[in-house]
C-alpha cells in the first residue's frame, strides 16, 4: 500500500494547484471568521448583521459549506467586522498586515 501525503487538503480532491489553493483561502478565511463569531459569542443573528448576510448565509459560513462563499465575499466580511489587509512585497518576500479597527 502507497501512503500518499498533501501540503494541502484540497489537493486530494483537485488536480488543479490554483483551484485547490482557493479552497484553502476560503476555508482559512472561514475559519477566522467562525473563530471571531465564537470569541465575541455573537448570535448568527448579530453576526449577520455586523457583516451585513443574512443568519442563513452566517449559518452556512459557520457550518462550513466552502462552495458558498467567494474569497471576496469572505474578505468583505472581515472588512465589515474591523480588519483591514495590506500585502508588502519587500525583499522577494510577500506579507500580509492585517489591522484591527
């Protein structure tokens, strides 16, 4: 038996990097969010409203269902709950800030 190992996930549903690497972004950027919702014990109801969804969008945001959300959407979310993102590109290294309101 071949033990076969991934860097990421997502790769062993997608023979495709930039596809599985956007499934990563989103289920990150999901998580984040999950981990603020829960760390501030908002209600979906509150949570939907801070980042302006609807409390059956926020449920499936929470519950983790990935083909729902676009990086974009995710991103306007954490913008609307108080973080901002700048990427530096400096010394062939990329970073990104990220600021709290």
């Amino acid at each position: 038996m071949t033990l076969i190992q991934y860097d990421n996930i997502f790769d062993a549903i997608t023979d495709n990097p930039e596809e599985a690497s956007e499934l990563q972004t989103r289920a990150d950027l999901m998580s984040v969010i999950r981990d603020i919702v829960q760390e501030n014990n908002w209600k979906q109801a509150e949570a939907a409203e801070k980042m302006g969804l609807t409390q059956p969008r926020v449920s499936n945001l929470l519950n983790g269902k990935i083909d729902k959300f676009s990086i974009d959407l995710l991103m306007t979310c954490l913008f609307r709950l108080g973080y901002r993102f700048k990427p530096v590109y400096k010394d062939k290294r990329l970073t990104i800030d990220v600021r709290a309101a």
